[in-house]
C-alpha cells in the first residue's frame, strides 16, 4: 500500500541551476540536435528531472561534507535495510535484504545480468518501442535483440501481444528484458498482464528481466504492483532490480541495486557480481537511505502532485491539436506523443518542434519498432515550463486549428 504524508512546503517551482555544461540533459543539447539550438531552447529529452532537489538529500550531502570521511566505509546492509522498507511501505511487497546486490545504476545491473545468465547470440525479447537503452545493451553485450511490437488498445493503451510473440519464438530466446511501469508510455501494467507475461515465461523457460526503476511514479487510478508480488509463480525466474534514480533525480550518484529471490539465479549473478568487483560509493549509498525514508516519501507525494498537474496541462494542450495525440499517462515524467494524423513527414514534425517550437524531445525511433511517428516529451519541470511548453508547440502547429 502507498502511504500518503503530510506535505511540507517543498520547492517545485524554481528551475534547477544547470551550471552550464555539467547537466547532460542541457549542456548535450546542440550535441543531440546536431546544430546550435537557440538560446531560449527547453531540454526535453533526457529523463531527468528540472526540480530543486529534496531537503532529504541536501541534508545527506551536507552531513557527508561535514563528516568529511571519504574512505572506506560500513554501512551496506542498512542500505538494503531501508530499501525493503520501502517496498513495503510504497509497495506491499518485503524483500529479503540478502537477496540484493548493489550495482552501478540500472544499466549496470542490466549488463551484469546479461552476461550471468544468457550467452553470446542468445535471444533476449523487449515490447517495443521501449526505453532505447535495452536494444543498446543488448547489442553492446553481444546478444540479439528480439522486438514484440506493442498493440494500442481501444482505450489508447499499449497492451502485449503475447500470442504474436510466441509464433515469433525461434528457440534461442533466453530471457525477457522488461519495463514496468513502461518507458517511453508510461504504462502501468495490470496485475492480469503480469501474471500473463510470467506464464508465458515459465512456458518458454525465460528468465525475466524487470526493471522497475519509474515503480514511485504513478499517478491517481492506476497502480504499479511489483512484478514479484504480481506474479509470485515467476520467483524461480525473476531478477528484479531498481533505483531512487528517477524517483529523486540522482542518476549522476551510479547507485541501483537487484534483487534476486531465487538461490541458484542469485549465485549466478553474484559470481560474475563478485569477479567484476562491484562495490557502491558512499554519496549513492548515503542519498538512497535518505531518499528511501518517511522524509523522502513526502517529498515523492508533492512530487507527483505536480507531476499530475503537468500531465493534465501538457496532454490537454497536445490533444487539442488536430492529428496529435498524447498517450494517456499512467506513470512517470515522460509523455509519449503521436504525431502519425497531422499529415506531415518526420523531418517537417522534426522542424517545427525543434526550430519553431524550440522544444527538444526524444524521436520516437530510437525506442524502436512502433515509435516511429512518436516523440516523447519530458514533463518533470516546473509547471511553468510545461505551461510554455505547450503554448509553442501550439503556435508551432498554429495552421492545423
């Protein structure tokens, strides 16, 4: 169950100061565009946040600044202490602490469980269009990249198309690397869907990767439920693995961790674990405990109520455009946008948001088959932002009113 707290008065109306270069999501943008972006351009890609951070996590810092011991250090096994209280608290799932292992953030932990468990060329499935870093990391890890294609239902959701997959199935799949809740959509999958894909995986004998790092960011009537306690028959299968990464915008901190109910899965996995020396650094491990607490907590439900307010503003204004659709969101800072019923080429759509509009999203084709007409859009900004966000996407698409 989700615990709702009182709300202090966080700041979620002033915009971060991004130093110049230091922030990849602003300082890489003539980078990501291939060309001078105007001065008044609004970075809209890179899934991070442009919030002021939580008090929680500055007074962290400010305590390790002021300990200022920046050596050796105790302290993991509280680290996953406090990670199964979240999940309990957040989740109503309680993970055993010595199923964890800490990781270099989520990719590293996708990597990792690659290369433990599957081998060279073998099959590992993904929903697409998906988060464009699972194809990376499978092709970078010497395995090949299986797409199921997402169907969009009547009510503008994608649903999978298991009865697809499995006609597709070749025999040299040997795992599922999967997303939930669902980047680049926002999806949040039902608890039906879930016991389905794990059914779908012990028939086939997959090992199912869930990545679950948006899991804090869902919004009213819909609910992530953990892919463990949604499908409890999958344990034998599963790794499991997240981050306070996008929930408390820390990506830069390289802290995520896995948990692995199974035994024999979990000796696997530590194995190479172990031989590649994996070890946390202090500043993640410290932000995490203090992001994953009664404190933080308060902090992630003003949070999302800002978020809920950009989703309505940003999705309303997207749709009242004619030919343009904006996925329903059920969960994160991403929307997802379909531009397929205006009419126009993907370079004209290209032009007018990036040089008319001034805005710089993600091209849908980088998540793969079926998002090809697509853009997504991040929203996890001050609402006035999003507010000019919308006004220039309007004005840029002006004629088609």
């Amino acid at each position: 169950m989700t615990i709702h707290h009182a709300m202090p008065a966080f700041d979620f109306t002033t915009h971060r100061n991004h130093l110049g270069d230091r922030s990849s999501k602003w300082g890489n943008v003539d980078k990501f565009l291939g060309k001078k972006a105007a001065p008044d351009t609004l970075a809209m890609w890179l899934a991070q946040m442009d919030f002021q951070p939580a008090p929680c996590l500055q007074n962290a810092m400010e305590l390790l600044r002021a300990e200022g011991e920046y050596g050796y250090f105790t302290g993991l096994d509280k680290f996953f202490e406090q990670i199964s209280w979240w999940y309990e608290t957040r989740h109503g799932w309680s993970p055993d602490p010595a199923h964890m292992f800490v990781t270099h953030g989520i990719g590293n932990a996708i990597g990792i469980t690659l290369q433990a468990m599957t081998e060279p060329d073998d099959g590992i499935i993904i929903f697409s269009p998906v988060y464009n870093e699972f194809q990376g990391k499978i092709q970078r890890n010497g395995r090949t990249v299986v797409s199921s294609k997402l169907l969009v239902d009547e009510a503008g959701v994608y649903r999978m198309d298991l009865a697809g997959l499995e006609a597709q199935l070749t025999g040299r799949e040997k795992a599922v690397l999967f997303s939930t809740p669902h980047n680049p959509a926002g999806r949040v999958w039902e608890v039906e869907e879930l016991g389905a894909l794990a059914d779908f995986c012990l028939r086939h004998d997959l090992l199912l990767i869930s990545d679950e790092i948006h899991h804090d960011l869902v919004f009213p009537g819909a609910k992530h439920v953990p892919t463990a306690v949604a499908a409890p028959q999958i344990l034998p299968n599963l790794i499991a693995m997240s981050a306070a990464s996008k929930t408390f915008d820390i990506a830069g901190l390289r802290t995520g961790y896995v948990i692995i109910p199974d035994e024999k899965l979990r000796t696997r996995f530590g194995a190479l674990h172990r031989a590649l020396d994996i070890q946390a650094n202090r500043a993640g491990l410290e932000l995490t405990r203090a992001a994953y607490t009664t404190e933080g907590a308060a902090w992630v439900d003003g949070l999302m109520a800002v978020l809920d307010t950009n989703r309505k503003i940003f999705c309303g204004g997207v749709n009242a455009i004619p030919g343009m659709s904006a996925m329903p969101m059920q969960s994160t800072f991403l929307a997802w946008v379909d531009f397929d019923g205006i009419g126009m080429t993907s370079e004209e759509v290209r032009q007018r948001i990036t040089s008319d509009a001034r805005l710089v999203p993600s091209p849908g084709e980088i998540f793969g088959l079926g998002g090809e007409t697509w853009c997504r859009f991040n929203i996890g900004a001050p609402t006035s932002v999003i507010t000019e966000a919308v006004a220039r996407l309007q004005a840029a698409f002006a004629d088609l009113q």
